[in-house]
C-alpha cells in the first residue's frame, strides 16, 4: 500500500477517521465494510467504465494550451473536465456512488451543494438510474447558482434550501447528514467531495482517480514522456485535486499543486483558505485544516466560487500538505477572475470560477517554471453557471 494513502483505521497520518454521531455509526459502518469490494468488483468497473465512456464523454481531452504556455514561459496542457457530461468532474464520482447505492439495496439518494455542480451531477446519475433524489443547498447558494437549481429541478430532484449559519455549503452538508441519520434504511448520502467521514474521502478519491489515469497516457501521447513536471488543481474540499493527483502522488518528480480560495485575501477575514489560515479540527465527520475560532466553532469562510467556500478540506490534501508532498497556493477571488479572463480570451474556454483559481497559479509559478517543464492544469469545471458573476464583475456594462 501507498505511504501516501489512507489505512485499514480511515487515517492519513493523524488527519481523517470516522468522527460521527452514535447515530451515523451504523451508516457508516456498513458503507464501510463494503465499499471497496463492490468498487474492485469486475461488474462495478465494467459498468463504472461503460457508463463513463458512453454516457459521460470520457476521456475527457488533454488540450495543448500554445498561447497560455507562451505567455507563462512552459508546455501547458489543460484536462478538459468542463467537457464531461454536465460540464464537471462531479459526474464521476456521483455516477460511481450511484452504482454503489443500488449494489447496498438503497433506492433513494440525498446530496449535497454548493456551485451546483455536484447536485446537478447527482440529479443526473439519479434520474439514468431510477434513483429518487433530494439536494441540501445553501439559500445563498440557490440565489447565486439558479441556472444549476432549475437544471435539479428538470430532472426531477427535490432541491431544500438549508436556512440555518451562512446559508452555503457547510449548511446543506448539516442538513443532509441530519437527513441521512432519520433515514439509514433506504438512503444513500452521496457526498459530492473528498470530505466526510470515512471511506467517503478515499472512496471518492478512488471514483475520482480516472481522471489522473487519463492524464497519465494522455499526457504520454502527447509528449513521449512518462510524467508532467507539475499537476495543478483548485481545492475546496478537494475531489478534483483528489482526482488529479491520485495517479501521481507516488511519483516523486511531479510536483503537485493545490489552489486555495484566498477571497479578499488570507488577512482579511474573508477568505476559504483552510489549510493556510485554518487549524486542526473535525468537521463532518473528519480530522482535518479548518476555518475556526480559538474555542472551536466553525468560522464562515467566504470565495467568489460557490465551491469553494467549504470551512474545511479533505483529510488527505492536509495530509499531503503537511508532510511536503503537495504544495498549497491561495488565489485572491481578483486573481481568478483575471485568469478566468486570460484563458477565455487566449483560449476561448470559460472556465467555472473554481477552475480559475487553478490557473491563477500559473502567475505565481512563472518564476520556477523551464521552458522545458510540463504543467497540467485541470480545468474542473465550466463557466456557464458563473456567467452572472463575471458579467457583474468583468462586464458591467452587459447588466
């Protein structure tokens, strides 16, 4: 097994575990004892890989961006997950869980969400799959994100607001576990990021991982070379950097990225950086960095990208932050909307604003990069739901 991976007690180092209600014991427990012998089932992976290919779009392209690598001085590649199936990597993993409810006899799943994406991802596996579906979404988050509420809505999810703390993402992951714990006997909680209590963190890092597994022969198809020099990802609670770096993280020479929400900036008191602002703590079921006071209650963390603003991150990206082997950015909601900006005009891809706090990175790594160094950016997502945001904040006069 990977140094760098979880093990048999649900620990990445200190950081992870099972941190539940007497409750959800049960729950988790039994997703537990079976979630890795359906996942390394033949029939969960001929049907997990089927689904993938002939329903998602997969693979998903690895673009040669020639401008942006002019422009930063390196050989940027792009992993196209905006062209997946409802515009995200989200598909994935939600398909994949789907797949695995049904195999636990469950015929009725809850989420949660915050940009939508994972809502909209879980609405979509539900309604291929016969599945009934009820999303847990922040009310601040249902007004910023309408475009992703009517899409849950057409295909057939019932969408709650959750009214309680900031009205955003932590409060709807509040509100579907309290679901889940009323509801243990027919329902599935799908947990749309590398978050929770264990095995949601490696099981949807595992479900995650094809997207690494593309970029690696991708990558070699492109260049003849083995690896990339750098991965580079946007982290909120972390499933699309838990993708891109899954294939990678045992490969010493690819130096892997993660990009935090910084927001107004780290000393503002307005930002979603966890890991460089954050302190060890438990939040949803889980040891890990976390927005809080001195006396441990959880602070609201704020970002321009609705799916960003998580309190906290997932226990293996603090894992792999402490001991060095990922490196932890922060981009400023400014300096996404400025990458955001850059790549449409050079590139002509609209990227989600969480996407743009990934290439927000490439600025600040300018400096190290060699015109010979290999960059994967995975762009996790598309803009169309954030159109709003950056018509309000880079095109006014359109409003």
């Amino acid at each position: 097994m990977s140094k760098y991976q979880v093990n048999e007690k649900g620990l990445y180092g200190r950081f992870g575990g099972a941190y539940v209600p007497e409750m959800l014991y049960p729950n988790v427990e039994n997703l537990k004892a079976v979630y890795l012998d359906i996942i390394n089932s033949e029939e969960f992976q001929k049907e997990f890989k089927r689904l993938m290919v002939d329903y998602v779009g997969r693979p998903t392209p690895l673009f040669y961006a020639s401008k942006l690598s002019k422009i930063f001085g390196a050989n940027i590649y792009l992993k196209r997950e905006d062209l997946a199936h409802t515009g995200a990597h989200k598909i994935n993993n939600a398909i994949g869980q789907a797949l695995i409810a049904i195999k636990m006899g469950k015929n009725r799943i809850i989420a949660e969400t915050g940009a939508g994406q994972h809502g909209v991802a879980t609405a979509t596996a539900c309604a291929l799959l016969g599945l009934k579906c009820r999303v847990y979404m922040g009310e601040v988050d249902i007004k910023r994100q309408a475009p992703n509420v009517a899409r849950m809505r057409m295909l057939g999810a019932e969408v709650v607001p959750a009214l309680s703390g900031n009205r955003t993402l932590k409060d709807a992951t509040n509100e579907a576990l309290r679901d889940w714990i009323s509801n243990p006997d027919d329902t599935f909680y799908i947990i749309g990021s590398a978050v929770g209590p264990h095995p949601y963190p490696d099981m949807v890092a595992r479900l995650q991982s094809i997207i690494s597994e593309e970029m690696k022969w991708q990558f070699t198809e492109h260049t003849g070379k083995a690896l990339p020099d750098y991965v580079v990802a946007c982290i909120g609670g972390g499933s699309n950097a838990a993708g891109s770096f899954y294939n990678f993280v045992d490969e010493e020479s690819v130096k892997l990225i993660a990009v935090e929400a910084a927001g107004l900036g780290l000393d503002s008191g307005e930002t979603a950086a966890s890991m460089a602002r954050g302190t060890e703590g438990i939040i949803h079921g889980s040891r890990t960095m976390l927005m809080q006071t001195d006396d441990g209650q959880i602070t609201e963390p704020y970002s321009i990208s609705a799916g960003l603003d998580y309190p906290g991150v997932g226990p293996w990206h603090s894992y792999l932050n402490e001991i060095g082997r990922e490196t932890v950015l922060a981009a400023t909601d400014q300096q996404a909307l400025e990458a955001a900006s850059l790549l449409t005009r050079e590139e002509g891809i609209i990227p989600a604003l969480e996407s743009a706090h990934a290439l927000a990175a490439l600025p600040m790594l300018k400096d190290k990069f060699k015109p010979t160094d290999n960059v994967i950016v995975t762009i996790s997502g598309r803009g169309d739901k954030d159109m709003a945001t950056y018509i309000h904040r880079l095109m006014p006069e359109c409003e």
